[in-house]
C-alpha cells in the first residue's frame, strides 16, 4: 500500500512551504503469466520468419531483439518512487522539473482505471510526465498546479490505452 501524507493547504500557503509529497510506484505492474511471455515469443518468431520469407533479414533480427527486450521489460517491477510539489516545482526522486519549464497539465481521474497527473514540458521532444497519484487527493495537486501551471486536457493516446489493454 503507498504511503500518501499530505500536509494542510493553508498552512502550506501561510508558510510558502507547498509541500505536497506523496510515494508511488513508477509504474502501474500487471503481474504477467507464462502465457503472456509465449505470446511475446510466438509473435517475435513468427515475425522473424516472414521476414525471412520476404528476404529481409535485418527485419527479422530487429523483431528477434524487440520481443526479447520486451519480454525482459516485462520482468521488470516497479520501485517505489518520492515525488513531491515544492514551491519552485515539481520533484520526482532525483530529478527536478520547475514551474516555468511547464506547458500544461491535466488530472486523468477515472477510478478505479486511472488516477494520474499529466504534465506536458516545453522542451521540444520531451515525453509527457505521467505521475500516478495513488491514494493522493488529485483536487490538492490541481489547486496547487493550477497557480504555476496552465490546466489543460489532455487526451491519453493510443500507445497509453494500448498498453493498459495488454496489461504490460
């Protein structure tokens, strides 16, 4: 079970302190089962084989290395992380993102599916932060985002449902 403390939002604004910190996992884990690692194995060869068949190797040695690095991913669990909305910004176990460094975020809350913090950077190829917040209120972290940050929705793309769906 995560550990969530959270600390009074007037006293945080009295102090200038803001600090909202909570603990998640890095990542939603769906526990997968050997059926799951022959289904990644059948689909890499039987790929590898095509490409065989339409004479182009180099594919099919690129599948052979996807599906195994997939499968090896797979194995992987999630460590528990700190994360924490600072005065400056925002904290994410050793890496710091500032306020001004934020184009926008939105609040995905849709229990028991989705509960997670989005934050879009304005660094050009920057991937979206996507924070779980666990038993976190989401309408704490939007009241504190909301004075640094402009909210916007943003719409989970196909690779996030993708991935949900597969359990992976």
């Amino acid at each position: 079970m995560p550990i969530c403390y959270k600390y009074n939002m007037e006293e945080a604004r009295e102090d200038n302190l803001l600090p909202l910190k909570w603990r998640a996992l890095e990542f939603e884990y769906f526990e997968k089962s050997p059926e799951w690692f022959w289904s990644v194995i059948i689909i890499s060869f039987a790929v590898f084989a095509a490409s065989l068949v339409l004479n182009n190797f180099l594919f099919g040695v690129l599948m052979l290395i996807s599906g195994i690095t997939i499968a090896l991913y797979g194995l992987k669990k999630p460590q528990t992380i700190d994360i924490a909305l600072t005065p400056r910004g925002l904290e994410i176990q050793d890496k710091f993102y500032p306020y001004n460094e934020m184009e926008s975020f939105w609040v995905h809350y849709d229990p028991p599916y989705t509960k997670n913090l989005s934050i879009y950077l304005k660094k050009t190829f920057a991937m979206p932060l996507k924070i779980p917040l666990e038993d976190f209120d989401p309408n704490d972290i939007r009241e504190v985002l909301i004075k640094f940050v402009k909210e916007k929705e943003h719409i989970e793309n196909f690779t996030d449902n993708l991935i949900r769906i597969l359990k992976f």
